[in-house]
C-alpha cells in the first residue's frame, strides 16, 4: 500500500507549531499577527475557504479580520478596501479570496495589494521574485505541496514531475518551484494542459504527478505508473444525495490509482488542509518582514 500524504496530520502538526510561535511573541511582547481575508459576495465554496482560514487563525491565537462585501461592491469600491487595509498597521498580511465577481478586474486588485501584505503571493512582484529564487511570498497551495513532499522526505531531485494544469494559482508556480536548484526541487517539469497531446503517455513518464486541472476523477491508473507519487490539488464539490448536498471529489480516481502509487494524497485530507496552514505561515513571515 502506499504511503498517505497527510494533510490533517502534517497540518496539525504545523498548527501546534505556529501556535508555540505566536505564544513566544506574545510572552516577548512582540506583535501578534493579524491576518484579514477579504470576500465579496456569496459563493459557497468560497464562503467554506474564508471561514476555514478565519478559523484556523482562531485555533492558533492569531488574530484574523474577516471582511464581507456584498456582490454588487464595485470594482472601485474593493480597491479603496484593499489601499485601506495597505495603509493598516496592524494587518500584516490579507487575501481576496477569488474569485471575485465577473464586474470586478482580478488583475487590477491583485496588483494594488502592498506586496509586503500579500500572504497570498498572488501579486506579479511576489511571482516575479519566487522565479528569481529571491525571498517571497510563495503562493499557500504550491508551498503546502512543496512542504508535504519536504516533510514526507519525497525525493525529487532528478526526478520527472508533470504538472497537470497551468494556473498562476498553482500549476505555473508549481512547476517554477520543482525545477528551481533546492530541496525539494531539482525536478525535471513537464507542464500539461489542456491543449497537450498524449497526455497520457506523458503522464506515464511522470515519477511526481501534480494533479491540478479541477476535473473529478480524471486521472486514472492508466495514466499513472507504478512507483509514481501522486499530488491530488482538485477540490471539486458534486452535487450528492447525503446530507450536506455535495462530495468533495480529487483531481485523481483515488481507489484505482492509490495502489500503483509509492505515495498519494487524498482528497479530503490532503492538499487542502496543507493550503490553509501555508497561509498561516505566510502570515507568520509577514509579520517578521513588516514590523
Ligand atoms: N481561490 C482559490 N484558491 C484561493 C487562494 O489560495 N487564495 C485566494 N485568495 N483565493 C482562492
């Protein structure tokens, strides 16, 4: 059988962590760190995310603001948010969750967040320096896989990785930090996507595969070799007949791929829990960076 990636388990253990930190600064008299999430309007999914992170920065002792804005709040009126939470001393690190509503230009507020703050690391100064290697702000879902495959002792040096789904949220950064000379790096990336022929047959190269297109269930023991490491990003919410009204479904069709796999994350339980904790410990940088 193989090894299961852990995300409740590592990030508990992450939490206990940041927790013991943020008790120190409070012993200390240092700051306690304060992070703000910002969403606008109603999305299910994404109303689950923010309170997830709100809750978490709870559990820790750090302290959280959470920001609810109708879905008709103008693009103008977000921007004027997002300069006054720049200018808040006391907010060392906040997010928009996305995505925001179609009127609203992603770009044009991702951009006027203070990169200093943007736990996030959505902001092209934040993409721009994790490329170069310099200190930044790396984006939480790339750096809870990055830390899952450190804490699991994966190794990737000299390994194939292929990157299924190129998205500025996570396949692109992904595929920069696996191929960048450190540990865990040293990948050889194959990114994929939607217009990549043999998928397949690519896949079937792969030691590492990153699964993160957002499609159910779509890579399966056929695509995958025996020995690979698996990494499920995909959270898709199917409509169910239980209680909640949905499943949560993987990018990968765990029960048939998991026993061909050295190592394979699950979904739920896996991937998303390490994003939440690796905004946290953004979070954490941050404050140390702006105070
Ligand atoms: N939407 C999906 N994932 C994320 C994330 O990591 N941060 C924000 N702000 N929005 C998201």
């Amino acid at each position: 059988m193989p090894v299961i990636l852990d995300g409740k388990k590592l990030s508990q253990e992450i939490q206990l962590e940041i927790k013991h930190t943020i008790e120190e600064r409070r012993i200390n008299g240092k700051k306690i760190p304060h992070l703000a999430a910002v969403l606008v309007g109603n999305d299910g999914a994404s109303t689950t995310y923010v309170n997830s992170k709100i809750r978490l920065c709870k559990a820790v002792g750090m302290q959280s603001t959470f920001i609810h804005l109708d879905a008709s709040t103008t693009e103008s009126e977000l921007l004027k948010i997002v300069h006054d939470i720049n200018q808040n001393d006391d907010i060392d690190g906040f997010i928009v969750q996305l995505p925001l509503p179609k009127h609203i230009n992603e770009t044009n507020i991702i951009e006027a967040i203070n990169p200093k703050k943007d736990v996030d690391g959505f902001h092209p100064i934040n993409l721009g320096r994790m490329q170069l290697g310099l200190p930044a702000f790396i984006s939480a879902t790339p750096a809870g896989i990055v830390t899952m495959l450190e804490r699991y002792q994966i190794e990737t040096a000299g390994k194939h990785c292929v990157v299924i789904g190129r998205s500025n949220i996570v396949g692109t950064p992904m595929s920069i930090l696996l191929s960048r000379n450190t540990n865990p790096g040293n990948c050889t990336v194959t990114i994929c996507h939607s217009r990549t022929k043999n998928l397949k047959d690519i896949c079937l190269q792969a030691d590492i595969i990153v699964a993160a297109l957002g499609k159910p269930e779509f890579v399966t023991a056929d695509m995958v070799k025996e020995g690979a490491v698996v990494v499920d990003v995909g959270i898709s919410r199917l409509d169910a007949d239980n209680e909640k009204g949905y499943v949560i479904k993987g990018d990968v069709k765990f029960d048939e791929v998991a026993p061909k796999c050295a190592a394979i994350s699950p979904v739920p339980g896996g991937v998303g829990l390490m994003t939440v904790v690796s905004l946290l410990m953004n979070t954490m940088k941050a404050v140390e960076l702006n105070n």
